[in-house]
C-alpha cells in the first residue's frame, strides 16, 4: 500500500478494507490439521494484526467448538503478535478453560513471546511443542508440558522501594 493511497480514508474501517485490497498485504495464512486423534492444530504464518485478526478468531473460535478436547496454536510462523490477537488469545484461552478443553500454544519466535511477556500474560497460557502433539501414539494421552517463559525480574529502583515503605 502506498502513501498516495492511504489519502482520503477518514476511518479504520476504510483502512482495513484498503490494506486488504492491497496487493502489497503481507502475506498471511492459517492451516489446521488433526496429527492424531483428540488433537487439532492451527498453524499461523504472517502477521497478526487488526487486518488478520477477525479471521484468525473465527477459525481460532471454531476449532475450540469442535470435538478436538485439545486444540493447538502453532504461533512459530507469527511475524508480528499486536494487540487485538493477545485479546484473542486471552479469550480463547478462557472459552478453553470454561469447556473444559485444553488450548496450547507452541511458540519460541521473539515476535509472539515478547508481547506476550511484556503484558505479563505468558504465564497465563499453556505451551507446548509440536513434535509433543505430532509423535505420540494413537492410543496414549496427550502430554502437555506446563511451561511458560521466564518473567521478568521485579524492578527495585528508588520508586518500587519507595512505594512498598
């Protein structure tokens, strides 16, 4: 999208249908599949912006209704995680929580786990790695390690000491 051709727009909602008229749109794309039974898994690729967001919650929002108990978000392809796809996450993660499923989520890319850090959510969400989901037998359970990356450490400059007197 060019400069010339953001001229004009007076609203997001004309922003939004202009950049996904662009040709010059970053490439964005989703894949599901089932590597075994009891297991769905959405790959992301791209960005997850205000553009892609609407139809990452749909697919995201289905797949959490199918009769997957467990459902997988492999972010390792996510170039860019904003806002509206942490509230997306945040939501999922709590349908997930209220149905009694299990969503995870497969990460390692600076882009997704920054953010995720950042907003203090990362301990929040459940990770996993595919080859977890991808090697195990039809018949055993699914094994989901609980890990989340480290926090960060508490400041304790003159402000935080003052205010904890």
């Amino acid at each position: 999208m060019t400069e010339s051709s953001v001229r004009g727009i007076d609203s997001v909602a004309e922003y939004v249908r202009a950049v996904e008229e662009s040709n010059d749109n970053v490439a964005f794309r989703m894949s599901t599949e089932r590597p075994r039974r009891g297991v769905m898994v959405v790959s992301v690729f791209g960005e997850l912006d205000m553009v892609t967001v609407p139809r990452f919650a749909e697919l995201v929002q289905q797949r959490l209704e199918s009769s997957a108990p467990v459902v997988v978000l492999d972010l390792t392809g996510v170039t860019f995680l904003g806002v509206e796809a942490i509230k997306v996450l945040a939501q999922s993660d709590l349908r997930a929580h209220l149905t009694g499923k299990r969503l995870s989520l497969v990460t390692g890319v600076r882009a997704v786990d920054r953010p995720l850090e950042a907003l203090g959510l990362a301990a929040r969400f459940t990770y996993g790695s595919r080859p977890v989901f991808e090697s195990a037998a039809e018949n055993e359970p699914v094994s989901v390690p609980r890990h989340a990356p480290m926090p960060p450490e508490p400041r304790t400059g003159r402000h935080e000491a003052a205010m904890s007197r």
